[in-house]
C-alpha cells in the first residue's frame, strides 16, 4: 500500500460526534435563518477520490466546473462518506444515520438488486417532499430493488431515472435502465460499449426535470456512477486524453475467468474495448479514467447552466461530493492519478483514503464566496442540515447534526463527540474518529482487538500509529466501538465476533 506524507500547511493550502447512541436533531432552530427555501442538488461522484479534483492538486486533467463550485461557494476540508463502499455510503446520506445505526450496512445483493430500506423508513427525499419539495432522482440509487419497499418511489422520491441495480450500474451501455417503476431497453446496447451511453442518458433527464420545476421548489438527487469501474469513455473524450496520458503500451487486461472473456465491445483497432469479468474498459485506462472525471465535470457544468439560464442558480443549494475514495476494479490505476492526494487507502478501507471525501457546497444567494470551512462533518449530516434549512422537523431519531450555523456563518456550531465506521467486509473493520484521534481496527470477524491509533493534525496520512504511547485513548476508541451500533440481525457484527471466540 502506499505510503504519503503531508504537511499540514499543504492541506490547507490545496483545499482552498456527537453524543454516545443516537441522538435526535436538536438544531431546527437555526430554520429561521433562511425564509424563501432554495431548490438543492446533492451530486454525488461514484469512487472520486480526495485529489481527483484540480482545486485539491489533480494534475493530470482539469475540473474547471467543480473548482468553479468550490470558487463560489464553501469548501469542506474535513467531510467523510457514509461508509467505503456504495450502498451503505448512501444508506447513511438517506438516513441521517451512520453505519453503526442505519439499515443498510454493506453491498448485500437481494432478488437482482440491493437489499432494502424499510417501508415508512424516513430519508432525505421523504423529509424534503413532505416540505413540498418536488423530488428526482437520476442515476445509481442502490437501495432497494424494484418493486421493495426501497425502492425510490416508495422512499420519497416522485420522479426517479437510471440504475435501480448497483451490478447493473457496473455498465456504462447497459440492456436497460428504470424510468420510475418501469424498464427501459436501451437499443443498440448489448452490455458492451455500443449503442447509447447511459451517463449522458441520464444526465439529460436532469436538465429535464430542472427545466419542468423551475417554478417550484425541487430537491434533484444525483447519484452518478462516473467514475465507478468500468472504464468506459465516449471517443469525443479518450481523444482528448489518449495522447496526453498514456504515452505507454496499451493496458494487458488479465481475468481469473481466463481470456476467452476479452473481447472487442467495437471493430475499431484504434479504441478497442474489452470486457473483464463483470467489468469492461478501454484498453487504455489513464485515459478513459480522465475522459471520464472530464465528462462529470463537463456534466456539473451544464446543471449549472441550465439554472442560470432559467435564473434560478443563486437560489439553488448545490452540493458535490462522493461516496467513498477512489475504486481499483477494471484497470484503475489511482496511485498514477494520486487520486487519494494526501492520505492512504483507497475504496474498502476505513483509512482516510476510504472515507475522506471532497465536498463543496455553492448557495450563491447566502454562502460566502470563497469560503472554507474545517468543521468534521459526515453524510449523516445533510439530512437534519437541509431539514433545518426547510424548516421540516424530523420525526425519528438519527446520528447527524446540521451544519446551517457554518454555512450561514451565524449562531453556534455544535459538533460530534465523535464520528463512527463499520464495515462488513474483507474481515469485517471498525473505526472513530474524535477530534483529532482517528482509531482503526481490522478482521474484527476474527475477534481481533487490536486498535491502530493516529493523530490526524499532524499525520493526516495515517503514517504513525501511536497506540502504545496513548493507551488511554485506545481504550475510550475501543469503548466508543462498542457503544456507537446497535446490532441488527441483517448485518450481524458481534455475532460474527461470538462465533470466532468459540473457535478459537
């Protein structure tokens, strides 16, 4: 794994928990703040990593539409992802609830999709519909399969366009996507890279929808899947990458399923394509993973067009964010892009590569231009943030708390006692973070109880555990693990950690 060191200074310079159990959101007085409600975007990049945006040190290709967002708006240099991976990344944003409480915990697979969220369970979308919002939702939801109680209609959203499956979602020319509660085949698309590429699909039922509730009020969910693996990019965009970033011989794919499941997705020698297991690429991944992040941000840029032409950006709440750091699957080379920046780990891991997440957030009419802000904030955060902005009160306990004081820049910011992980693969993991201390422990499953303690000011890549020279702190790390979750059937966790005791 690689190692990075980073200087404080730096971090600040590039980037230009609450109480014990679950707490109910105690903050809906700051709703007075704000008196016309905005329309809010939450876009959400699939395995962006920390430094595959310019403004924080990309090098390799530019981010001119998100570093505009950043420029006009507030930058987060201390936000985290719901969880390192995709489903209980966005259970968590839904919610309001980290993985310790919310009830999606991992990447499970139910009857062709992900397992469910409960009916009458309440999510952001619910939350903002009941305060008369108009809700979309258009790309990767991940929650529920067709036809559950998870599924997006059923979890307040009106109007929903894309992958109701995350395995479906592995192909950027997919068979299929799901308008509402409806399928629809794609012609031409055969699973391979022909026919009618399903980013830019998606992404024009978005301008749709701005354009039909420009008079209104209207929540747009945006959960892309650029830049998750495969590695597909329209040839408008390799083009312009195929040149500047791979002056190397094109990538060998290698599979354990053996090389009869290579094959040409187009009979043109100069951009072939192949398929890899469940994943398909170009055979030229620095580039098309570039292309890529330069369609998203070049898809960033047209919502934001579309607003001003319409004359609703200063009103609108953008937020642009990702799920969890950077992917390896389908010939990703994050280390060649330095996607994680300043820390380590990357997609599965619970080091800051994980889990520390960009976020900028642009409200032109309230939010200082330029700002930034080192508040330690979570996806539990946005639901009981855009409630208080709303002014809707939340009806069921959750984890998070709003950060409209930061935002606004008025009143006083409460802040977590501390921020709390789960994951329920690869050993099964845990981790904290409490103001500067940010605790880890692995192969929980095995009953491990070791804990790798580091101090996040001053070694924000993780390189020095301290454990042995700050046992006391250990030791409340290790007693906020036990208290932060709640044990729940579906994901069972000390069940797992029983069972290995009476084995060994």
């Amino acid at each position: 794994m690689k190692i990075k060191t980073y200087r404080l200074s730096l971090f600040v310079a590039i980037s230009a928990v609450f109480l014990i159990g679950m707490s109910s959101c105690s903050n809906n007085s700051d709703k007075e703040i704000t008196t016309e409600k905005p329309n809010i975007i939450y876009i959400l990049a699939d395995d962006l990593g920390y430094g595959d945006l310019s403004f924080l040190g990309q090098s390799k290709f530019k981010t001119p539409n998100i570093d505009k967002l950043a420029a006009n708006g507030m930058v987060f240099t201390q936000h985290y992802s719901g969880s390192t991976v995709c489903a209980p990344s966005r259970s968590a944003l839904m919610t309001g609830m980290h993985t310790g409480h919310t009830q999606v915990r991992g990447n499970r697979g139910l009857n062709g999709g992900q397992f469910p969220l409960k009916e009458g369970t309440q999510t952001l979308a619910s939350v903002l519909k009941k305060a008369g919002y108009t809700t979309g939702a258009f790309g990767k939801w991940g929650l529920g399969y067709p036809g559950s109680a998870g599924a997006p209609l059923n979890q307040g959203f009106d109007v929903f366009f894309g992958f109701n499956s995350q395995t479906i979602a592995h192909n950027y020319y997919p068979r299929e996507l799901w308008d509402n509660d409806k399928i629809v085949s794609l012609e031409g698309n055969q699973g391979t890279a022909q026919g009618q590429y399903a980013p830019n699909l998606i992404q024009e039922r978005r301008l749709e929808f701005i354009e039909a509730n420009k008079d209104t009020h209207f929540f747009m969910y945006v959960p892309t899947i650029i830049p998750h693996a495969e590695l597909f990019a329209p040839d408008e965009y390799m083009e312009k990458f195929l040149t500047k970033t791979n002056p190397e011989p094109p990538y060998q794919y290698e599979s354990n399923l053996g090389p009869e499941t290579h094959f040409k997705g187009v009979d043109d020698p100069e951009h072939p394509r192949y398929k890899v297991g469940g994943y398909g690429s170009q055979v030229y991944p620095h580039a098309a993973f570039a292309a890529m992040v330069t369609l998203l941000d070049d898809h960033v840029g047209q919502i934001v067009s579309k607003l001003e032409e319409l004359g609703i950006l200063d009103n609108t709440v953008i937020v642009f964010t990702s799920d969890n750091g950077p992917h390896l699957e389908g010939g990703a080379d994050p280390d060649f892009f330095n996607s994680n920046g300043p820390f380590q780990g990357y997609k599965r891991d619970l080091l800051e590569g994980g889990i520390h997440v960009p976020m900028v957030l642009s409200w032109p009419a309230k939010v200082k231009k330029g700002s930034q802000t080192d508040h330690i904030s979570a996806f539990w955060d946005i639901l009981p943030t855009f409630s208080a902005l709303v002014g809707e009160e939340l009806e069921a306990p959750i984890d998070g708390i709003s950060f409209l004081p930061t935002l606004m820049g008025e009143g006083e910011q409460p802040a977590h006692s501390h921020l709390y992980w789960e994951f329920h693969e690869k050993g099964g993991k845990q981790a904290v973070r409490k103001g500067k201390w940010k605790g880890i422990k692995l192969n929980v499953f095995e009953g491990n109880e070791t804990i790798q303690l580091y101090d996040l000011e001053q070694d924000p890549g993780e390189t020095k555990d301290l454990a042995s020279e700050f046992p006391e702190v250990v030791e409340e790390i290790k007693g906020l693990m036990q208290s932060s979750r709640t044990e729940d059937a579906e994901w069972p966790f000390e069940e797992k950690i029983s069972e290995n005791d009476k084995e060994n």
